[in-house]
C-alpha cells in the first residue's frame, strides 16, 4: 500500500475565493459566420488545385475553379501548387496554369521566379507552348525567360 501525504489546505488571505456566477446573462458570445465559408471555398479551391495536377478537370469544376481565382485573387497563394507541380497542371489543364501564373504575378508572389524557372526546364509540349503564348500575349514576361524558353525549343 501506498501512503502519501494529504494536500495543504490553501487557506491564505490573499488566495482567490472561486465561485461560481449563477446569471449568465450578462455574457455575451461573438461569432464571425464568414470565417467557416472562406474555408470552405478556398478548401474547395484547393481540392480542385490538387485534382487539376492529377487528371483533367471537367467544364464544371474549371469554371468553379476560376470564378474563385477571380472572386478572390489572394486565395491562390493557398491553393497548395508548388513550382513541382508545375508541369503536371500544364499537361492536363492549360487553361487552370495561366490563370493561375497570372494571379500569382499580380500578387507579386515570390515564387513567380522559380515557376518560371520550372516552366523554361520542363519538357516541350503544346500544352506547355500554349501556357507560354497565352502568357506573353497577356502580361509582360521577363525578357530573360522568354530568351531562355526560345533557346529551350528544340
């Protein structure tokens, strides 16, 4: 058998005399109902971003995907997409990759650099020559990039 010893009983004078309210009317709770509705969209957002690299998106889920691209351009810093992901979008959904680069240009992503660097390197395709004449035709591309895109064309 155990033996240890009781617990001090805590009556001091200056110790915190706990009691418990009987009226909790007076307390009132705030809560923000748009917090759970961004979450979900940019989840969504994100699952879509996620299936885009994978396999191609039908009509429907493109058209979701960029009305929230253009609903709210900062989301696509949270859509998951890593420069390695990069070519795989290219490939099976053209469209979703400019649209994509373009918000991320205009968000002056930091990243840009390195998705330009990985669309330069990656293996020729139609899709990837789309990705880049929609590119240059819509915004205005480092000259550097696109020197190194030409050279890159074989």
């Amino acid at each position: 058998e155990f033996m240890r010893l009781a617990p001090p009983l805590f009556l001091r004078e200056h110790e915190m005399i706990w009691q418990d309210p009987v009226d909790y009317g007076y307390i009132s709770y705030g809560y923000d109902t748009s917090m759970l509705v961004q979450d979900h969209l940019t989840s969504e957002a994100m699952k879509l971003t996620s299936r885009a690299c994978k396999t191609t998106l039908n009509l429907t889920e493109q058209q979701k995907l960029l009305s929230e691209l253009e609903r709210d351009p900062g989301v696509v810093v949270n859509l998951g997409l890593t420069p390695s992901k990069l070519p795989d979008l290219v490939e099976y959904n053209p469209m979703i990759a400019i649209e994509i680069l373009l918000k991320l240009m205009q968000e002056s992503s930091s990243q840009i650099t390195e998705y330009f660097s990985v669309l330069v390197n990656m293996e020729m395709s139609l899709h990837s020559m789309e990705v880049v004449n929609r590119l240059t035709t819509a915004v205005e591309l480092p000259t550097e990039f696109v020197h190194l895109y030409i050279s890159n064309c074989k």
